[in-house]
C-alpha cells in the first residue's frame, strides 16, 4: 500500500510522523530459525532496518568484499579502462582460492574484471581492480575503508579488495547493508551483479574464451531463485564462513538483506529468502507528504500558542524536507501491529498535549509574578 497524496488528514499526518520518531526500528515476530549468526533486513529507500541479529558485530566478510571493490570502481574508473596484471596481482592470492587464471601482464578491460569479480568471485580479478583504481592494493584497501565510513559504516576496515582472511579485515552486517544500498543505486552494479553468466573473449595472452558461470543460488537459474532480485554476491573463507548481500525489490519496495557467519552452505539462501519474503509480506510503505507535515507542525504550533507568545514555546521537533518531498515509512501491517501503532500514537499524543498545558501555565504564573499579581 503506498499513499502517496491525501488532503487535510491532519490527525493522520500527526499519527504517522510521530510513529516515524519513536518507531525507528520496526521488529516483527520474526521466528528463531535464522541460521545465520548475524543478519539485518533493510528498507533501501529510508535505511530503516525491519530485521536485526547482532547487525554491528564486526564479522570477516569473505568475498561480499567484492561489493564495495565493485562500488569504487563504477565511481572512478570507465568501462573500457584497460587493466594489465602485475606479479603481485596474479601471485598474492592464495592458490586454490577462487580466480579466472590472471596471468602476468594480461591485459582485460575494467568491465571484464568487474563480470570476473561478480560471478566467478575471482580475487585476481580483484587485485588488478585495485591496482588499476587505487595505483597499490594498500592504497586501494585505504580507500574502500573511507568510502565505507563516508556511507556510515564506521564498524569496518578493509585490507584487502578481495575479502580473503586478514586479521585486520572486518565488517557488519549492517555496513555491508549499507554498502550495497549505496551500490545498487549504480545501474551497471545490477546488472553486473545479478548476472549469472558472461564471456570474456581471447586476450594478448590467453588464447581461449573464458566462460564465467555464477555458483549463486539465488540467481535466475539457481534452485532457490527470487523474483524481484536486484543483486547478490555470495563469499566464503574459512574463518568468514558462509556470508550473502542481496537486494531485490517488489512493488516499488526494494530490500536488502545481509547474513554473515552462516555455518553451511544453504543456510545463507534460506536465511535471505526467508528475510525477503518476510519484509515483502509483512510490511509495506506509507509516504506522508512534506507539505501536509508542515501544515500539521503548524497548526500544533498555532494550538499550543493560541494563548501565549509564540516564542514562550520551543518545539522540539525535527527538521522536515524542503524539497516537496515525502517521508517514507515501513510498518508491520497487521491487526496486532496496526493496533499497538495507534496505542503509542495515542500515548505520544497525550503526553505532547500534557506539555503544551504545563508550558501554558508555567508561562501565566510567569506573567501574574512579573505583574506583582
């Protein structure tokens, strides 16, 4: 249900943007079989998190990595950039870790490398991204840890454009939401990362095709497939276990989900899908108008003040868009949750109502004391 134009509901507006103060974080009876050790759900639209275990406990990533690498590299660099591998690129990573066979000084394109890095994983692939974006792989490291903390993912610190284990290499659950919510604004990251198939032909070493095919279940083609999917990468280390991003968006929702720690294989789809279809059935947006909000801020302004001076009374509320724009809100829409909703509006709006009387009298008896009444 999206709401996007009503007239003079004022009381409703009053409702829906209080809830939108004291409800930041909506929590649903979600049941206990989430696998995984850490998992949030996320409104991409507003970054309200709808589903939260252990979201900001700092966690080894494994190759979900690669979604930030991806996000730098749409940002600085173009498609048709060419990358030429170095020694440290091809040989630093471990050797039965995942690759396309990088040799040195193979020259591919930066969107070949992206394809390499979305769905074979291949942390050459990766190397050579940094490299190409960063001039080092330490630099480039420095750089995914900035970006990460300028989107709000101050819980993370990147060492690597890969996501193999380091000691100092670590996320949340969370940041990683909030890295992919940032990536998926980008079209070619879509595309590139719900993809699960790509060709890369001959290069100035290698003479054969290289034919890239996505292990990623949750794709067009894998056993639990989802519709409305934007983009996922999966990753695994043996100390990150099972980790997956994943967005997808259905009815003009878009939601991300993030499991990380996910003891075997399957448990990391389950626990998505699970997470999607939750947030999608159980939860749908309200769009209040800005310009309905301000008229309610100030007719509960002129209310307060009817007997008083205007500037006897601080309001303390937040600041409201100015471009015309709405406020969206995600709530649980059921009997239960839509009556408690009400309850704790009711509630807010009583004690609101409480303190404009008590401001009214403490500003008389002001006013009788200063008059030697």
């Amino acid at each position: 249900m999206t709401l996007t134009g009503f007239s003079r509901r004022k009381p409703l507006i009053i409702i829906c943007v209080l809830l939108l103060l004291v409800l930041p974080e909506v929590k649903g009876s979600v049941p206990d079989h989430i696998y995984s050790e850490a998992a949030v759900l996320m409104d991409a639209a507003s970054g309200q998190i709808l589903y939260n275990r252990d979201m900001h406990r700092p966690m080894k990533p494994a190759s979900i990595t690669k979604i930030l690498t991806a996000l730098l590299a749409l940002e600085l660099g173009e498609f048709d950039d060419t990358i030429i591998l170095s020694h440290e690129a091809v040989f630093s990573i471990e050797e039965d870790s995942s690759h396309i066979a990088l040799d040195v000084g193979e020259k591919i394109t930066l969107e070949q490398a992206l394809y390499a890095l979305a769905i074979e994983s291949a942390n050459d692939a990766a190397n050579g991204i940094a490299e190409h974006i960063g001039g080092t792989m330490e630099a480039f490291a420095a750089m995914m840890t900035s970006r990460a903390k300028d989107l709000g993912a101050v819980n993370s610190n990147f060492t690597n454009a890969h996501g193999l284990d380091d000691y100092d290499h670590y996320t949340t659950a969370y940041d990683m939401a909030l890295i992919l919510r940032e990536a998926i604004k980008h079209d070619h990251f879509c595309k590139i990362f719900s993809a699960w198939v790509y060709q890369i032909p001959p290069t100035n070493i290698q003479p054969l095709n290289r034919i890239l095919r996505n292990a990623n279940e949750i794709l067009e083609v894998g056993q639990y497939h989802y519709d409305g999917l934007i983009a996922s990468k999966t990753g695994w280390t043996d100390e990150a276990l099972n980790t997956l991003a994943t967005a997808a968006c259905r009815d003009d929702i878009t939601l991300i989900a993030v499991v990380m720690y996910s003891e075997w294989r399957d448990a990391k789809w389950l626990d998505t899908v699970f997470l999607l279809d939750y947030g999608f059935e159980v939860f749908s947006e309200l769009i209040v108008p800005a310009e309905e909000m301000h008229e309610a801020e100030e007719d509960s302004e002129h209310a307060a003040t009817e007997t008083t001076d205007s500037t006897d009374i601080q309001e303390d509320t937040e600041a409201l868009p100015e471009n015309g724009g709405g406020i969206p809100l995600i709530l649980r829409l059921t009997a239960t949750g839509i009556s408690l909703l009400f309850i704790v509006a009711g509630f807010v709006v009583r004690r609101r109502y409480n303190y404009i009387q008590q401001r009214r009298r403490e500003i008389q008896e002001r006013r009788f004391r200063s008059k030697g009444v």
